[in-house]
C-alpha cells in the first residue's frame, strides 16, 4: 500500500514536471523572433485561380503567375498552397512563371470517387501538367509532395516528359518510419486521431509544430502550421498516411532521368537525412544540398536556397 502511494506521489511530480517543461519551451518559441511576419506566412500566392476537373470528379484548385521557364509546386500534407507564401514572390521576381495547386482533399481541392492514394494523387500531377501546358518545368515537391512526385515521375506516363527538373525537398521514395522516431510516436497517433486533439491546446501545439522546424524555429511558421493541420480533414488523409510507411519506391529511384537536386534540411526529424541521401545516390547524377541548422520546413527555413536549386535546373537562369 505504502509503495502504492510512493510510486503514484512519483508519476505525479514527474508529470508535473513534464507539464512545467513543456510550457517553459512554449514560451520559449512564442518569443523568438520571426523572419517572416505571420500575416505574410499565412497569405495565399495571388495570381489566376482555376480549377482542373478530373474524371472521378476531383477538383484541383490551380494557382497560375508570371511568365517565363515554369515552375510547378507541389506541397506537403496537412498543407495548401500557403505552404509558398514567401517563395512565391521570390520566384516571380526572378522572371519565373510559377504554378500551385492544392493537393486532393487539402486546401480547396476536393475528393472524387477514385479516393486518397498513391495512385489517384501522382496522376493529378499529370493532369496539372498538362492544364498549364508545362514543357521543360521545374518540379518542386516537398514532404508528401516529393514522394508523390517519384511516384508520378516513375508510373505516370508522361509526366517525365514535360519536366526539365526534379527539385525532392525534406522528402521520401517511402519506408517513412524506419530510422525516423518522431514518425515513429506521431503517426499511430494521427490515426488515433489522439495527435489532433492534443495540438487543440496551445502550449502542446507550439512545442510540436516547433519539431518541423530546426535550431530556429519561429512563431509565426509554427502557427500557420497548425492553422492548417488544425483544419485539415485527418480522416479522409488516412489512407496516403498510410502509404507512406506501406509502399517504397527506394530501389526504382535509378529508373529516374530527370535531372534532380534534393534539398535536406541537417536537423529534419520526419524526413531524415538518410532519407535525402538514398535518393540522391539512387538517382543518377542527383546532387544533394545539405542546409546546416534546417528542419522539415524549408519553403519557410530555406527559401533563398530554393530559388537557387530552382535557377540550376532551369532552362533560364534567374536574374
């Protein structure tokens, strides 16, 4: 009995601590400074909006600015075309047509009758490429993004064709929970639906959209984060969740051809960099970028090295 108590009086200091920890480091972010201001962050890309109607009855909302060498971007999950609210601008600056779309069943994308998976959201990508009629385009995909994009490049005839370039950023060909602990612990628990209801309250969501980030993450990216995982419809998601860890393309990424940087951020702890660096010794004649100090999220960490990614694979060097 009186261990009983010993042991309970224990449990409850250490989560006491644990509580007292976690809110020391909450505030800890929310007063570090922030490159980008939140109402930048979280400003939607403006150009020509437009819709790509596919035949299952998806709509994918297509975001269209600029002209010159195309550059297409394909976001990561639980995001929107927010995600390219700072490299937006830059790309356009640099004389770049640049094109977003929202990924089925994320931002104002819907869901047809073919669902959430591998297959039905790498054909998407043809079906965008096509829309805007992209030849020799550069292809930025981040996260979930990227490993859609393998898939598309290696089982979706024609996209290969119209691209010039393959940036894979903070991404996988697959095998996503090996050799990653983070994904480990969050992703049983985003199907739970455990991880939703904990990041509700303010404190614990700080601290976990801070692990996106590396040595500097910001307020304001940490936020427009969760705005984002917050209103995303986890359930319907679950299934290219689940794909992540199910499916591999590691041992078709030689069948690539398409000239690639892959960029990696040294502190990304969901895509970690054994991750960046397979695919980049499958590929041939990839190159790899390491961005020291970087996290998962470079669209917000990175983006000047971005654009310089993009300009080495562009058939026009930006100005």
């Amino acid at each position: 009995m009186r261990a009983g108590v010993i042991a309970g009086t224990a449990a409850v200091a250490v989560g006491a601590l644990a509580v007292t920890a976690t809110r020391r480091k909450a505030r800890q972010i929310t007063a570090s400074p922030d490159p980008y201001p939140y109402d930048l962050l979280s400003t939607e890309p403006r150009g020509e909006t437009s819709y790509v109607e596919r035949p299952d009855g998806t709509r994918l909302r297509v975001v269209i600015a600029g002209s010159g060498p195309t550059v297409v971007l394909a976001h990561g999950i639980y995001m929107d075309v927010v995600e390219w609210s700072v490299l937006w601008d830059m790309l356009l600056a640099r004389g770049y047509r640049v094109v977003a779309f929202d990924q089925r069943g994320h931002g104002s994308s819907t869901i047809g009758r073919d669902g959430i998976s591998t297959e039905s959201m790498s054909s998407d990508y043809l079906a965008v490429l096509e829309y805007v009629d992209a030849q020799d385009a550069v292809l930025l995909a981040h996260s979930m993004g990227g490993f859609l994009a393998i898939a598309a490049v290696l089982d979706v005839p024609g996209v290969a064709e119209r691209l010039g370039g393959l940036i894979l950023m903070s991404t996988f060909p697959g095998d996503v929970l090996r050799g990653a602990p983070h994904n480990k612990a969050q992703i049983p628990l985003i199907k739970l639906g455990m991880l939703q209801a904990m990041v509700a309250n303010d404190t614990i969501g700080t601290v976990f959209g801070a692990g996106l980030c590396g040595d500097n993450p910001s307020p304001a990216m940490v936020q427009v984060f969760l705005d984002t995982f917050r209103a995303a419809d986890h359930t319907s998601l679950l299934p290219i969740l689940k794909a992540f860890g199910d499916e591999d393309r590691g041992d078709r990424l030689i069948d690539i051809a398409v000239p690639t940087i892959v960029l990696c951020g040294t502190k990304d702890t969901l895509t970690p960099p054994w991750q960046s660096q397979r695919i980049a010794d499958a590929i041939p004649g990839a190159q790899v970028w390491w961005l020291p100090g970087a996290g998962h999220m470079l669209n917000w960490e990175s983006p000047d090295a971005i654009v310089e990614a993009v300009s080495d694979l562009s058939a026009t060097p930006a100005r």
